[in-house]
C-alpha cells in the first residue's frame, strides 16, 4: 500500500537497549543532531528481552512503525541479548504477514554508544521508509 498521504506523519514506538542504543539517542540530543520528531523512545534493558509479542502489540495499538535498536554484535552488555533479538526479529517479520502488517513497519539496527549521528540517521531512514507505506490499517483517526 504505497500512499504517500500528504501531511502524513507517522508514530514510530523506538525500543532502545540501555547500555548503547538510548545512549546513543542521548548523545544526538545532547550533539543537537536533527532528526526526525517522530519517534517515542522506550529505554528497556536489553533488545533480547523485546519479546515479538510487545512488537505486535505496538503495531496493532496504533503505532505506525517499530523500530529496535541494539548494541552491535559482541558488544552487548549482557553477552547475546542482541543476537537473541536478531533471531525474535525473524519471528516478527513472519507476525507481521499474519496481521495484514507490511514488513517496512518494523526495523531492528545496531546503534552504539557513540553513535549519536548514526542513530539520527537510521531514525530519518525508518520515518522515510513508514512514509511510504503509509498510515497503520490500525491506527485510530484522532
């Protein structure tokens, strides 16, 4: 479904590890790096405990998008949280089918600490990208 709605603007729910991610976001707030105000950030602990059921409910509660954003590969504060998070990200894409979702609402990156640029961009990216496909067939009209 590629609306391309003018005046769209979508609500993208930004779950961030607390170890790199959220910091991250932190540092391109604090670097007054511009990007998109689109997004509402949820620190949580660590991506491997998102599990693919708190995704779904994001999307089918009227979020337009989701986007997970981890510690890289061998970094993760507690060993394998973001690998267990790669293999959960499979499963929701496969969820996403079952509820009529597109694949482009949903988004997992890798973001370190000091990558606050790198955060500005992949959330740029990510609101481009849930643009396109346009508003969520759940999303409540205000």
């Amino acid at each position: 479904m590629n609306t391309d709605q003018d005046g769209f603007e979508p609500l993208i729910v930004a779950l961030c590890c607390y170890w790199c991610s959220y910091t991250g976001a932190d540092l391109a707030g604090t670097s007054r790096i511009q990007y998109p105000t689109n997004i509402r950030i949820v620190r949580v602990q660590c991506t491997g405990m998102i599990h693919p059921n708190l995704v779904i409910e994001a999307l089918t509660g009227g979020a337009d998008g989701v986007l997970v954003c981890g510690c890289h590969p061998g970094d993760c504060h507690y060993l394998d949280g973001n690998l267990r998070a790669k293999a959960r990200a499979e499963a929701i894409e496969v969820m996403l089918q079952d509820f009529g979702l597109e694949a482009e609402r949903f988004r997992l990156n890798w973001v370190s600490a000091s990558e606050g640029a790198r955060f500005a961009q992949v959330v740029s990216e990510m609101v481009e990208q849930v643009k396109k496909v346009g508003p969520s067939p759940y999303r409540v009209p205000v």
